[in-house]
C-alpha cells in the first residue's frame, strides 16, 4: 500500500502537467519525484516532453518518450547520492540512502546523454500535529446501506478535522490507515480481517483542515472517500488504525486545481519531498443494511 500511494501520487503528477503541446517544446525533459519516508527507495522519473493533444489514456512506454542514460544526483546538506537507472526513465536510490528529514534540504541535478542540466530544490516540510477533535482516541462510525436505493450513507454529523501547518508545506493528504490486520467481530467469533485504509480525502488539500462525513459518500464534489469493504447486516468493525497526515513540500495545483505547478529549472515537472505524521486513533464501525 506505502508502494501504491507512492505511484498514485506519480500518476496524478505525470497525468495533471502542464506538459508542452505541439506548438511548445517538446525537447524539454519532465522530471517527477516525491521522496517518501514511506518508501525506503527514493525514485525519480524522467520523461521527454510530448503531445498533449494525445489521448488522454496515454501510455508513457507506448509513446517511448522515458529518459534513459541520464546522471541523476540527490545531494543534501548530509548526503551525495547518485541514482542508479533500474528501468528506461526510472532511476533509484537501489541502496536506500537517502534520508528524509523535516527541514532539510534537497538539491536535484540531472543530465542528459544529450547534454541539458536540469535541477530542482525543496525543503522537506515540518511535521503536523493534530489540533482538532481535542479528544481523538477513539472514532465511532454508523453506516446505513440501502440496496434500493443504492445510497450509502455515513454518519449523521459531520466531523471537523484540523492539525497545525506544517512549516514549507504545500499540500496536505490525510487518511485513516493502517500497516496491518484489524480484529473483525461477527456472531460467529472473531476473526482477522486485512485492512489498510478506512477513508482517504479525494484531492490534495491546500489548507491543514477538511470535513469527515458532510453528505453521502462519493457525491459529486465530496472531499472524501470510504475505502473499506462493507460489512453484513449487523456486523461491528473495530479497526486500531492512525490518522494520517502527509504533508508536500509544495503547492501541486493552482488555489483551483486547475494547473500543476513546476519547481524544475530547464524542465518540467515536479521534485518535492513529504513528511508523514500519525496519530493512533481506534475506530469502530456499526454497519446496517435495509433491502426494501
């Protein structure tokens, strides 16, 4: 799951760019990279500009535009670091040294087989705390699906959820998650059930604060989404899970999501790093179920 956020991330970079058309440039090399704690290889992308006018289902090795051959170089304050190129255009600390640390800073440095330099720098972002609800140990949640009608409806009252800004943060991802089995009670017993993540917010949010529960799942313009498989007819859930926060060391979109932003010097595309904090939170979940 730390491999899959990692590559959704990627994805929405590479598929949101602000890539150049056919009346732009399309010799400019695309640098992509988040450095993650989540992940203990740090990656980066590197792609030639290309088409956007292409459909949008574009496939990056069909269209045969990944950079290879490239020296790429990640050096702080600490660390001087070469990536190693593992596949055409994807290049990896393959000896897990890079460290991401709150603060620190990071400098980028690409070039080419071609000759182009391209660089890139970003301040890892501080960590978050949580600042509200004050009493968030435990999180009880009531589900109701009506087959009927085919509306799931979650919770009556919404849930307001705030944490301090984290100094050089952009963005901000939060979710309910967690790293292994929760306990499933059912009138049966007990068993395990595998569970990663409850809810996750849609997009990247721009503010340390977002709504749990305000309309229906999945509505149109709903900030968040449920994740979890649904329960039978009066089964609980009890998840000991962690709230999470990841925060990005810069803004991705524009205040209205509309155009990615691009911190690379002689490219396009994106570097940035991200901090994560948690907070153990035990959730229970009664789930119901109405089929007339």
């Amino acid at each position: 799951m730390k491999k899959y956020i990692y590559n959704v991330l990627l994805l929405l970079l590479v598929s949101c760019s602000n890539i150049p058309n056919n009346k732009g440039d399309l010799s400019l090399v695309g640098v992509y990279g988040v450095m993650s704690p989540l992940v203990p290889k740090q990656e980066v992308h590197l792609v030639r500009a290309f088409n956007a006018d292409l459909d949008e289902n574009f496939n990056l090795d069909s269209l045969n535009v990944r950079e290879s051959g490239a020296e790429v170089i990640i050096q702080s304050d600490t660390q001087n670091v070469r990536l190693i190129e593992i596949k055409p255009g994807i290049y990896q600390d393959t000896l897990k040294m890079i460290q991401i640390k709150p603060g620190r800073t990071y400098r980028l440095t690409v070039k080419t087989l071609s000759g182009e330099t391209i660089e890139a720098e970003t301040v890892a972002p501080d960590t978050s705390a949580l600042l509200a609800p004050a009493e968030f140990d435990t999180l009880r949640v009531t589900i109701h699906l009506d087959t009927a009608e085919n509306e799931l409806r979650i919770n009556e009252n919404p849930l307001n959820i705030r944490w301090s800004k984290a100094n050089n943060a952009g963005s901000y991802f939060c979710s309910m998650r967690g790293d292994s089995v929760s306990v499933f009670s059912h009138n049966n017993g007990v068993r395990l059930l595998s569970v990663v993540t409850l809810f996750q917010n849609k997009k990247l949010l721009g503010r340390p604060e977002f709504q749990l529960f305000d309309i229906y799942n999945d509505s149109e313009g709903e900030e968040w989404v449920w994740t979890s498989g649904f329960a039978k007819e009066s089964d609980i859930l009890e998840y000991p899970l962690f709230f999470q926060i990841n925060s990005y060391s810069m803004k991705v979109t524009d205040d209205r999501r509309r155009v990615i932003l691009s911190n690379i010097k002689n490219g396009f595309g994106y570097f940035g790093a991200m901090i994560v904090s948690r907070k153990p939170v035990y959730v229970i979940v009664n789930a119901t179920v109405e089929t007339n």
